[in-house]
C-alpha cells in the first residue's frame, strides 16, 4: 500500500487512479496523517429488474384518501 502527500496527490491523480483501478490501495496523508484512501470500486451493481412483485401487492382503490382526524392526530403527535 502507497502513501502518499495531497500535493502530490492532486499532481498526480490520474497515474494514482490508474494504478488503483488495477487493484493497489493508495493512502492520502496530510502532514504525514493518514486521511483517505483509494480503493477500487466492487463490481459494477446489478441491472434492477421490474416487476419483481407484480401480482403479489394488493393497493385498495381508497388508498390515496384522506386520513381520519384521529389517523391525522397520531401522524402530527397530537
């Protein structure tokens, strides 16, 4: 693992990413103290998928209606 200043870290960001992105681990130190460090990034997230729950929700018709009064006092604490 490579330590390294923040002025040379700004100098020289695309050569340190570089050598990140092929798997090095490189800490950024300011006044010899340790304060980040660059590590490549997992795999890329999985694509999502629609529709998983489709058929297994049920949403009443009455679902966007207005809440009681009662209902509305518990949401607003009173």
């Amino acid at each position: 693992m490579q330590t390294v200043n923040i002025h040379e870290a700004k100098t020289h960001l695309s050569r340190l990413l570089e050598q990140v992105a092929g798997g090095d681990e490189i800490i950024i130190a300011k006044a010899g103290k340790a304060i980040a460090r660059l590590v490549p990034l997992d795999v890329a997230p999985k694509k999502r998928q629609l529709g998983l729950l489709k058929g297994k929700l049920n949403i009443p018709d009455d679902f966007d209606a207005p809440l009681t009064d009662s209902d509305l006092a518990l949401f607003e604490g009173r």
